[in-house]
C-alpha cells in the first residue's frame, strides 16, 4: 500500500518538479561521461606522453568528482527540504487518517528509492550514449590518433556513480526520517497559511543597504584590477571578502529598492499586475536573498570556469608551434653561478661521452651558452606603462636578464628560418617569447638610448625581437639580451644548451633519438655523477603533445566543474519558484475572482519568473567583467588568444543552458498555478 503511494507522489511530483528530475538525471550523466575517460583510452594509439597526461587527467577528474559530488548532493537535499516542506499539508492528513511517522518515512524512503534508481538509470543510460563522442573530441583535444572505433561501457565509471549518488540518496533518505520525525501536527495542518504571509521590507533600510552594496562592490572591483590574482595578499583577500558581502547586501536590500523605484513612476507600478508581481518577486528574495547570493556566486564561478578553460586551451595551442622552434634541445642548467671554465665543454661532446652521438640524428644543430647579464628584471622595466607588467612587477621575484652571444642568435634564427640581425659595438638587442611583455619591450626600446651592463653602457637598438631560442612547454623567458660575441666578458654561466633538427622521418629519429639517450643517460650514471652534469630534453613533438595534452586538462575540469554549478544554481532558482507557485495558487484565485484574464496572470507570472532568473545572472556577469579581465592577465602568459571570441561564446553556451531552465520553470509555474 505505502509503495503504491509513494509510486503515485513520484509520478505527480515528477510533473511539478520535472526540473529537480532534469537536473538529477543530467548531473549524472555528466558526472558518467567525465569518469569514463579512462576507459576511452583502450581505443587510441597513445605515446608515453600522452599516457603521462591522461593518467593525471584521469586522476584530477577522480579528485573533482568528489567536490562535485558535494555540490549535487547539495542540490538533492536542498530540493528534498523544498519537497517536503510544500508538502506538510499532506502529511498533516495522513497523520490525521492514523498513519504513523515511521509509515510515512518509509513512504518517503519508497519515494527516494524510485527517484534515484530513476535518475540513475536514465542517467547512465545517457551518459553510456554521450560519453561513446568523448573519445573522439579526447582524440582531437589531445592530437591523438584512434586506432578503431569500439563501443565502450565503462564499468568503473558506471560503478563510481552508483556509490556516490547512492551515498547522496542515502544521507537524503536519513534527513526526511528526521524532518518527518520531528513534525508537529499542528504546525503541518496549518503549514500553508504560515506560507501565505507576504514578507514585507523596510524600504528606507533597503535603499541604504543597496547603497552599501554597491560601494563594497565597486571597493572589490577596483581591488582585484588593482592587485591581479597573482600575487595572493590582504589586499585580494579583502576583495574577496567585499566582493562576498557586497553581493549579500544587495540581494538583501534589492526587494525594497525595486520597489522604491518604481514607485517613483505610478503609471508603472499600477498598470496591470505590475503591484501583484512586486509584491510576489519582494516576498521570494526576500525570503531567498542568501541563496540567491550563493547562485549568484555560483553562476559567477561557473562562468569564470568556462572562459579561463576555453581561453588556457586556445593561448596554449596558439604558443605550442612557437615555443619549439626545432626537433630536439638539450639543456645543463647551473645551479650556482660559475665562472666561463665551465663552458669549455660543450653539451655535444658530454653527451658522445655517454654514446649518444648528436650526428647521428642530425647534421644541423648548434651548442650555445647563456649568460647572467648582472641586469635586474625590476631595474629595467620599474618605469613601464603597460598596465600588466606594472601590476605584476611588485609580486614578481627579481632576476638577472639573460645574455647571449650575437653569433648564436643568428645562427638559432637560421636554423627557424628567420631574419638575423647585425649590431654594433657595444649595442644590445632586446628579445622575448612571453606576448605580455611584448609590449614592454617594445616601449623600453623607442624610450631608451642605452643601457647599463655591468659597469659598461650600451646603446640600445631601436628593433626588438619576438622568438624563443629552445624548445619548452610554456613561455617563460621575460627578456633576453643579445650582444656582440667579444663584449660578452666573465659573465656568470646560467645555462649550456644544445639545439638540433632531425634528418630523416621526424617520428622514426624521435623515437629513436629519445629511446637511445634515456638508454645512454641511464648507463653514463656514474659519469654524470662524477661530473655533476645534469643533462634535461625537450623536443618538438613532447612539447606539442605535452601542451595540447595540458591545455585539454584545462578544458575537461573547467567544464566540469562549470557544468556542474551552472545546472545546479539553475536548479535551485527553478525549484524555488515551483515552491512558491504551490504557496500563491490561493492568491491567484482571488485574482481570477476579481475578474483578471488568464493573460494578465500568465504575463505576471513570466515577469516574475525572468526577473528571478535574470537578476542573479546579471549580477554574476557583472562580476565576471572584472574577474575575467584579471583572470585574461594571467592565461595570456601561456600565450596570445581571441579573448572577445572566446568570453562571448562562453558566456553564449552558458546563457543557452540558463535559459533551458527558465523555459522549464516558467511552463512549470504556469501549470500549477492554472491546474
């Protein structure tokens, strides 16, 4: 009988709150689909980079699946709370017929057992279905070839969601047992007049609160531009703090100050419902101004997760080809600083020593050295206007600007195919890889005639240069300096460096060139020992494989997690508003009674329903403006990309999705009001 009952609640309930339904099942299937990348992997042809990659790919996701499986969990809870709170009239006269709260949380134990093994299966079932493109976007995210096509079900995956949402579903099934146990008769019957009272604002309140609000607001904006998200100090943890309470201050006092404006226009607020729907719109954030600044904040995290993902993959990609300019380079990198003796031998020879002789994979390749300048990074640039170095110069830690010999400049140009240069006697040539700093160097070379090296002054030359000079993963030479061989004089050793293109097929001599020196730098242990040479490579297609892999890193977690908060603040808003339908379905009888059309209500109720909606997601655009901005700062180190592109298309997708969810809710609201 009690599982017949609970039967018959799921499948009205499912009607009323398809949302909450939606969701769950969604958020399974995602939380599937991102565990099952895994078992993708049996059909690519994978390197041992990219196996490196995916492994911690495969084990971050692991770690954020947990995180995400709080936020979900919140969600269930928070909707079960809702559920259940709209339905203690029910509750009431079941306890009235004689029924026990034992029967009746069993009858709520029934209801979570179908919801959720519902949810599961049309979840996993979506998600076994969706997850069969993930390999092929994981094949073209990171550059992978597929071997052969083969449908896959994950059993670990599948596994993995069953326990975690059967532990949200248990918790949730614990939380009901008390809820009902702790219900009052007297409190259940009369549970809907309690929620028929309008919640009233002082407005005088309201305005100085919005006040407030938008002046702590405006205090974090300008902290964060100020400070950047860099350099981690009192004064971002105070536009953090501000930032938090100034968004709580203005969903609490937004009701009043609404009202306060349009009362200000009495053709506006008295035409139609407009009063009706302030009223309703004032009694709901009132009442949900601390979610709704938490959905706030969520929509806001979710939106900074999709751009920063899309915009690190497409500067990671963009700078991939730019930062390995040959097949392979070597590099011996000092720890101390050492004297020119140290350079006598050059890393060709070390590394013949050992047996890996560089001819046999190359006949075009260069040993070069680079020097300390005794230039401070600080000293050069402390009167730039480009507002990033600026901003991030005091939190960055100082260093001497590398030097390197003229003749090895333009013979690593020739080697790229590029243009060399020519210098005079003591003039100096400035060069970078980062783009940021791009700019700086370009205003350091039209301000200034000379330069200071060492106890020497040089004349600076009015060109600069935008290369990298060996293979790496990221950008991270600042500055270089590039002088005449015979002005470099006793400058301290930073680093030796050995730089080669293949011959022959690229991947062949790759994989035999890699092969044989791990093979050669394990048996020369002893004489690397004994020498104290610490030999590290890079070659061009590790670093391609190795940023791509990492830019998709980026992407799959940012995605994730943004999915994840996007559906889950929408979720709640929508939820929300279906509770507040079933409280004010008395108040739009009366409506009906005095003679208002079924259009009059239907528009009411739209205006509502998008201003409940939009007013959260305006906010947290708002907020995305300036935190994308400094966010944009930072992912430009990794390299140059369409920052407008990418933030509108982020902020597109993440609208599409918002929208979805007001749709629903709005076709919702209207179905319970009109029923």
């Amino acid at each position: 009988m009690l599982f017949k009952l609970s039967r018959r609640n799921v499948q009205r309930s499912i009607k009323d709150y398809s949302i909450y339904f939606f969701t769950l099942a969604l958020g399974i299937c995602i939380f599937y689909i991102f565990n099952s990348i895994e078992s993708q992997t049996i059909m690519m042809d994978l390197s041992d980079t990219q196996k490196i990659f995916l492994d911690a790919l495969n084990k971050i996701i692991s770690m954020v699946s947990v995180f995400v499986s709080f936020v979900l969990g919140f969600l269930i809870l928070y909707a079960n709370n809702f559920l259940i709170k709209k339905r203690n009239k029910e509750f009431g006269i079941y306890l009235t017929l004689g029924i026990s709260r034992s029967k009746i949380a069993f009858m709520l134990f029934y209801e979570t057992i179908i919801v959720g093994i519902l949810s599961l299966v049309v979840g996993i079932f979506i998600g076994v279905f969706l997850s069969q493109g993930l390999a092929g976007v994981t094949d073209k995210l990171f550059a992978i070839d597929m071997t052969e096509y083969k449908f896959i079900f994950s059993k670990d995956a599948c596994l993995k969601t069953i326990f975690y949402f059967g532990i949200m579903y248990f918790i949730s099934m614990v939380f009901n047992f008390i809820l009902v146990s702790r219900c009052k008769l007297i409190n259940l019957i009369n549970g809907d007049r309690n929620n028929e009272k309008l919640k009233g604002t002082n407005l005088i309140l309201s305005v100085i609160l919005f006040v407030i609000s938008v002046i702590c607001l405006a205090v974090a904006y300008k902290l964060i531009l100020e400070n950047g998200l860099t350099n981690i100090n009192d004064k971002f943890k105070l536009s953090i703090v501000l930032g938090i309470v100034g968004t709580v201050l203005f969903f609490r006092a937004l009701a009043g100050f609404l009202i306060k404006v349009i009362q200000s226009s009495k053709n506006q607020y008295l035409k139609n419902l407009n009063t009706f729907t302030l009223r309703q719109l004032n009694s709901k954030i009132n009442t949900n101004y601390i979610s709704m600044s938490v959905i706030c904040l969520m929509l806001f995290v979710s939106i900074g997760m999709y751009t920063a993902s899309i915009g690190t993959k497409s500067a990671m990609e963009n700078t991939a080809q730019f930062l390995a300019p040959y097949d392979m380079t070597l590099t011996h990198t000092y720890e101390k600083q050492e004297n020119l003796k140290a350079s006598k031998e050059k890393i060709s020879e070390t590394v013949k020593e050992i047996g890996f002789n560089i001819k046999d994979y190359t006949n075009e390749y260069l040993d070069y050295n680079i020097y300390n300048s005794q230039v401070k990074f600080k000293q050069l640039f402390k009167s730039t206007t480009d507002d990033f170095l600026s901003r991030q110069i005091n939190s960055m830690r100082d260093f001497n600007v590398p030097i390197v010999k003229l003749s090895d400049y333009n013979k690593l140009m020739k080697m790229q195919n590029k243009e060399t240069i020519n210098l005079k006697d003591k003039e100096v040539f400035l060069f970078t890889d980062m783009s940021t700093i791009e700019p700086s160097i370009k205003e350091y070379v039209n301000k200034n005639k000379t330069m200071k090296i060492g106890e020497e002054d040089f004349e600076v030359n009015s060109q600069y240069g935008f290369n990298s000079i060996e293979d790496t993963l990221n950008s991270g030479n600042f500055a270089t300096l590039v002088v005449k061989d015979e002005n470099i004089n006793n400058y301290s050793l930073v680093k030796k460096c050995l730089s080669l293109n293949y011959t022959g097929d690229k991947k062949e001599t790759e994989n035999k060139a890699v092969k044989d020196l791990k093979k050669c730098m394990t048996e020369g242990k002893k004489y690397e020992e004994n020498k104290a040479v610490k030999i590290s490579a890079m070659t061009r297609i590790i670093s391609l494989e190795g940023n791509m892999a990492s830019s998709s890193m980026y992407l799959y977690v940012g995605l994730y997690i943004g999915i994840i908060f996007l559906i889950a603040s929408a979720a709640v808003l929508g939820l929300s508003q279906l509770s507040g339908a079933i409280e004010s379905v008395g108040r739009y009888e009366i409506l009906r009674k005095l003679g208002v059309s079924s259009n009059m209500i239907n528009r009411s109720i739209f205006i509502q329903v998008l201003l409940y909606f939009a007013i959260p997601i305006l906010l947290a655009l708002v907020h995305s403006i300036f935190g994308i901005q400094v966010a944009n700062d930072v992912i430009k180190i990794f390299g140059d990309y369409d920052t407008l592109g990418n933030n509108i298309i982020s902020v597109c997708i993440i609208c599409a999705v918002y929208c979805v969810y007001f749709y629903g809710t709005y076709r919702g609201y209207k179905r319970i009001v009109n029923k």
